[in-house]
C-alpha cells in the first residue's frame, strides 16, 4: 500500500441556478473585472489515503464521490489530481 | 398514538416538536437520540429542524449516516409514517426517503417569516384535515430551501399528487406562486410515491397556537390521527 493525495474539485450542475456563484461575478465586475462572464463556487476536497496505485485510489475517490462527497441531485465532480505513491 | 422526535447533535426544534405534540395535540411523545439503534415502539418518526452536524458538507448529509436512521429507514419501508420538517426533509432528502435536494436560497439570504401555503393535495396521511386550495399561514426558517430535483422527477411529483405544499404570494392572489427561497414550481411540501413519508420546509410545530401567529400548523399531526388511529 503507498499513500496518495487526491484532489477534486465539487461544483453546482451546470443548469442549475447558482447565486453564490452570481454574486461573485457580480463583484467582481463591480470591481472592475469586465473579463469576469460567469463564476461557479464549489468544493475542493483533498483526501489522504492509501492504495495499491494511483489508478485504485482515483477509483477509491470517486466512489466516495458518489456515495458522499457530491450530492448526485446537484453537484457534478472532477478528479483535479492524485499525487504520491512509489517514488 | 406514540411519537418518536429524533434529537441529532444540532437539531434545535426538537423540543417545539415535542411540545406540539405533547400539550397540543395530547398525543404520547418521546425524544429518540441519534445513536438509539431502536424507536422504542414509536408509530411515528419526526425529524425535526435544526443545523445537525453544523450543516458540515451539506445540510443533512452527515446526519444520514447517525445509527438511528438505519431504523428510519427500515420503519418508512414498512410504510410506516415519517414527517421531515426543515431540517428534517433535507436529511430525509439526503439519505433518499425524499427525491430531489435542497439548495441555498436563491436569495443567498436566510430567509425567517411568516408565509402562505396553497394546500395541493389533502388526500394525504398529513394534510387530510385541509381542503384543497386552502391557504395556511406557517413559519419558514432556513437557508438552505430551494427544493431542486430534474424535472421528469419534478413532472412525476406533480402527476402523482406528491405535491402537497406550495408557496403562494403573501399578499396577492392565493394562486399565484411565489418561492420566498427560489424553490422549483414553489414546492414547500412533498411526500414520497408510497405517501408515507413527507416533507416540507415551512415549520408546522411552531404554528399550532394563536399566540404564535397561527394555528394553521396543528392539522399536519391531527391528519396523521384521523388517518393512523390514535
């Protein structure tokens, strides 16, 4: 077994109406970032745990996903990064 | 008829609930904490409002793992009646008693006030003692009450009479619906496709006295007696 770190990342379906979300472009627009066209607010979740590889404990992170982490109604997730392991 | 108030770490409108029931209604009540693995013979559960778990994750997610709900949940499947007030109905929307999910208000704002409820369906174990089209005057207090669910679940909800409660605009007409949280179709109440289990997010235990404001709340539980036999 070798100790991984995953990152992900949670956020709103997109679709569905995010007003944290809104209320961040609208400030920053209000503070002069005219770039700024949408903004999402989520999650970033970091898990430290051990596997066999990177391959099982990306499997491992998503199932926690899926059971947990993510609410499957409304929230839609992505593996950012799985780091460690064997050197 | 007994009923069974779950207390989890953060519930807070266990003790109205009790009260409701108890000194209201006159009917026999208990307190089931969270970590109980039975419900002392309860015939209905109540999961009460609050912030379990500091609403950590997401309000009710955590609480769904809380010993007590695998008896919730083997107690709903053999039909028996379950009542998810606030609180309650995100965790029962958590561990799947409930479709869909409650999300921040659309306003961002915690939103707590007095507001009108269209009755839309009164052939329920929990709103018997309403007529249809009858509007009622309950307390809201959350955060966290934009029902949100994908809309074949949202049409299947509406076809089968699973809406019960909707929010309507306090001071215009009573059929026009308004979400003082953003709520799809201004869904305040539902119940589950065996009607058994409901929620709903407008808080009826504090609505069961004219020196609350309203009384209106009190025919949620007496439904459950005209229906389940005291």
């Amino acid at each position: 077994m070798n100790r991984f770190k995953v990152a992900l990342h949670i956020v709103p379906r997109r679709g569905l109406l995010d007003p944290q979300g809104k209320a961040v472009a609208d400030a920053l627009q209000t503070l002069g970032f005219r770039s700024v066209q949408d903004v999402h607010v989520g999650r970033h979740v970091v898990l430290e745990l051990n596997a066999r590889d990177a391959a099982d404990a990306e499997k491992d992170a998503r199932a926690m996903c899926e059971r947990l982490l993510a609410n499957p109604v409304t929230e839609d997730f992505e593996i950012a990064a799985v780091t460690g392991g064997a050197a | 008829m007994k009923f069974g108030v779950v207390t989890f770490p953060g519930s807070n409108c266990d003790y109205d609930t009790y009260h409701a029931i108890t000194d209201v209604l006159g009917e026999e009540a208990v307190y089931l904490w969270h970590k109980a693995r039975d419900l002392s013979g309860v015939d209905v559960v109540i999961l009460p409002g609050g912030f379990s778990y500091g609403d950590y994750l997401r309000p009710g997610a955590i609480a769904r793992f809380s010993p007590i709900m695998a008896e919730v949940h083997a107690h709903a499947k053999r039909g028996a009646p379950v009542i998810a007030i606030c609180n309650g109905f995100q965790i029962a929307c958590e561990a799947g008693l409930l479709p869909g999910a409650l999300l921040r208000n659309a306003s961002l704002k915690f939103v707590s006030e007095p507001v009108r409820l269209r009755v839309e369906n009164s052939d329920t174990l929990f709103t018997n003692r309403y007529d249809v089209g009858q509007v009622l005057t309950m307390p809201i207090a959350h955060g966290d009450g934009r029902y949100t669910a994908d809309d074949a679940t949202l049409d299947r909800l509406e076809s089968e009479g699973q809406v019960i409660l909707r929010y309507v605009h306090s001071a215009g007409d009573a059929d026009e619906y308004w979400s003082p949280n953003g709520s799809m179709r201004a869904i305040a109440g539902i119940v589950s496709a065996s009607g058994n289990v409901m929620g709903m997010m407008p808080h009826p235990e504090r609505a069961v006295d004219a020196i609350l404001g309203s009384s209106d709340g009190i025919g949620v539980f007496e439904s459950m007696l005209a229906r389940v036999g005291a």
